[in-house]
C-alpha cells in the first residue's frame, strides 16, 4: 500500500510572491531518518516578510510554546486520508497547506520532529511538533526540501486556507463524507513528475483556481 507518499506530490515550481528571499539553510539530516528517532528542528530565520501583513498568518500548538508566520498563499492544499496521516494526526484526516519553505518561520521556540522512515519507498517524513503539548503543526519531507507543511488547524485563523481535494480517499473512514466542490483522488492527485490525475469524483464547480 502506497498511503505513505501521499503528501509527496506537493506543488512547488510557482512564482514566489514576495520576490528575491533568502532561503532556510537545511540542516545536517545524515543519520536522522530512523524511525524512533526525535530531534529539535533547528531554522535559520531569514523570511523576509511582505509589506502586505494581510498575506501573513500566524499559528502555533496548543500550549503557545510553538509559534509560526508564514508569508504568502500556499502552493498546494488538501485532506489526505492515508493511513500515516490518520496516525500522525489521530484523526479521520490531514488537513494540511504547503508553503514554500522559505516563506515559513518558527517566532518562538523551534519544535522537535520526529523521522518516520516509509516501508515502501525509504524516505522519511517528519512530523514537526512540540515538545511540552505533543500538537503537530508541521511537516517536512525528505523527497521535497523546497516546501514546509502547515497542518491548517494550527492557524490562528484557519478558515483562512480552502481546501479544494480530498486525496487517498481509498483509506477514509466508512462515515467520512466529501463535499461537492471537492475534487475526489482514490490516491495520489498528481504523478511523481508533477503531472495531475483525473479525479475519481471532480467537483460539481467549475472554479479549479487552486
């Protein structure tokens, strides 16, 4: 079962709207892909941040240990049903935006991430999370570095990210429904090379924006 690369297909050759920024430098992460393996995520904080403050966001963890900004819309949002995101969230499903990972920054304490390595293709992808309230706000993934994972109900204001598709809905819950404005993927809603799969069930809008 392929459930664990479903948030490996995120978009992220888009134009970046805040101009010329200089980028996170990636830690040292040899020998950090075990599974049991915790460590404190350390960022360099360099996000320049747009003269628009209505294109910031701020969220964090239950505590307020964990605080975050991130600039500009994400590139690619979605409700995962997979079983590694039933499991990280201990819930139905995932919902989770995908920013540029230069356009994301921790303001407070940085969160401790946890390495889970998939079985089925070897990568680890890492739960960001903190420490003294255990509340995930973030994911990263080894296959794709450019992007940082924002789960949406850590915002402060979280209607303010729409979800548009309901991805690996093959392991969604028997009572879990789907709304009409929602494209609908059994798996994966893109290729690896970034191509999009048709939809199992499209949605009955023909506003595709996102």
């Amino acid at each position: 079962m392929k459930d664990e690369h479903c948030l490996e297909r995120a978009v992220t050759t888009a134009r970046d709207c805040f101009g010329q920024q200089q980028p996170y430098s990636p830690r040292d992460r040899r020998g950090s892909v075990d599974n049991g393996r915790s460590r404190t995520a350390h960022r360099t904080e360099t996000l320049t941040m747009s003269e628009d403050n209505s294109l910031l966001h701020g969220g964090g963890c239950l505590c307020g240990r964990i605080r975050y900004e991130v600039a500009g819309p994400p590139r690619w949002q979605a409700a995962c049903h997979c079983r590694f995101c039933q499991r990280m969230t201990g819930s139905a499903f995932n919902a989770i935006s995908y920013f540029l990972r230069k356009n994301v920054r921790y303001t407070s304490a940085q969160p401790t991430e946890y390495a889970y390595v998939s079985p089925v293709h070897g990568r680890a992808l890492r739960p960001q999370f903190c420490p003294r309230c255990g509340v995930t706000v973030g994911l990263t993934l080894e296959r794709n570095e450019a992007v940082y994972g924002i789960l949406i109900g850590t915002f402060d204001a979280p209607d303010w990210v729409t979800v548009d598709k309901h991805i690996f809905v093959q392991s969604a819950l028997h009572w879990d429904a789907f709304a009409n404005t929602m494209d609908v993927f059994e798996e994966h809603s893109a290729t690896s090379d970034g191509q999009p799969v048709t939809p199992s069930r499209p949605r009955l809008s023909s506003d595709k924006s996102n």
